[in-house]
C-alpha cells in the first residue's frame, strides 16, 4: 500500500470506526514515522472532493462515505497481490491453516468479525508474507483461491482481520460475483 492509502486508511478507521472526526497532520506524522508533507499531499484529494476541511492546525472528516469511495476506487488489489494458488480444501479449511501472523482481508475478514457471510465465497484472501503460506499451499495449477496480499507495517496493529475500511475498499476491487453481498453488508455495518 502506498503511504497515501494507509493515511487515508487511519483517517477512515478513526472516522467510520471510532467517531473521531478531528485529526491533525502532525499526529499521522509521527504515528507513521512520514513526512508533513506526505501527508499534506495525501489530504489534497479529499480536501479537493470535500471529503475533508482544513481548519489551521487540525482537519476535519466531513464525508467519510465519500473519502471511502475514494480510497475504494484508487485502490489496485490485483498491484497488491504477491502469491496465488489452488488447493482442494474449503474456505474454512484455507483458513484454519494460515499462519498465526496472516491477517485476514475480503470474505473471511468479513465473516470472522462478524460470525456470518451474506453469501457463500470460495476465496481466502489474506495479508501475509508468502514464504510460510507457499510451504502450507504450494503451487498448484487451477482455479487460484488462495491469495496473498502485500501488508504493509502497520497492518497488523488492527489484529487477525483487516479494518472494516480496508475491508471495504478490496472488496470494491474483488471480482467476485459475491463481492457485492458483501459489500452491501459491510456498508450497512459501517454507515447504520
């Protein structure tokens, strides 16, 4: 992910997630060890949309809604992929294997946070380092229904599964026919 996405990430969390509006640019400085102007630069987008407001020192999330469908349509999930393969098992199989560090985005983030699926998936993605995954589900020829994705460094600070804003933003990027169940549950979830 790029520096921008996980601005924009943290800006999302802190707004949809935990009703914290008001942030200031200097505080996702120092959280991610970037530059002001890195994150100057990632305000300007959605200071152009009216996403947010710039008030001195602090900025305020006026549309998060908005900010989510920007992020969701910036985002390449097919640029974030690094290993994908078959294997036999079922989802729920796929992901009682994953390593203890994976942290589980899409279908199955969905389903683990929640405890249900709005509709039946058979693709793991997971955020992870591939070397241990290609030992559990070696290359295999077929249908591709484990996949990894790059985590950046923070990713793991939201626990096993991915932040329900990232969560967002890949499956408005998944191919799946269900992507879009699970993406009018997890609206409902996030703007209700």
């Amino acid at each position: 992910m790029t520096k921008k996405e996980i601005v924009w990430r943290e800006i999302l969390h802190q707004a949809l997630t935990k009703k914290n509006t008001t942030l200031t640019q200097k505080d996702l400085a120092q959280t991610f060890g970037i530059s002001l102007s890195t994150v100057f630069n990632a305000l300007k987008l959605p200071r152009q949309s009216g996403a947010i407001r710039v008030d001195g020192r602090n900025f305020t999330v006026v549309d998060g809604e908005k900010l989510l469908y920007l992020w969701a349509t910036e985002r390449n999930l097919e640029k974030e992929t690094l290993y994908t393969t078959h294997t036999d098992l079922s989802p729920r199989e796929i992901e009682g294997m994953m390593p203890s560090e994976a942290v589980f985005a899409c279908y199955s983030a969905y389903r683990l946070k929640y405890g249900d699926a709005p509709a039946d998936y058979d693709k793991v993605y997971v955020y992870a380092g591939t070397e241990e995954i290609r030992q559990r589900f070696p290359p295999q020829e077929g249908y591709a229904n484990v996949i990894v994705l790059k985590a950046d460094q923070t990713l793991r600070d939201f626990g096993s599964t991915s932040p329900d804003v990232q969560t967002f933003a890949d499956l408005w990027n998944a191919k799946e026919w269900y992507a879009k169940e699970f993406l009018n549950a997890l609206k409902t979830k996030l703007f209700t």
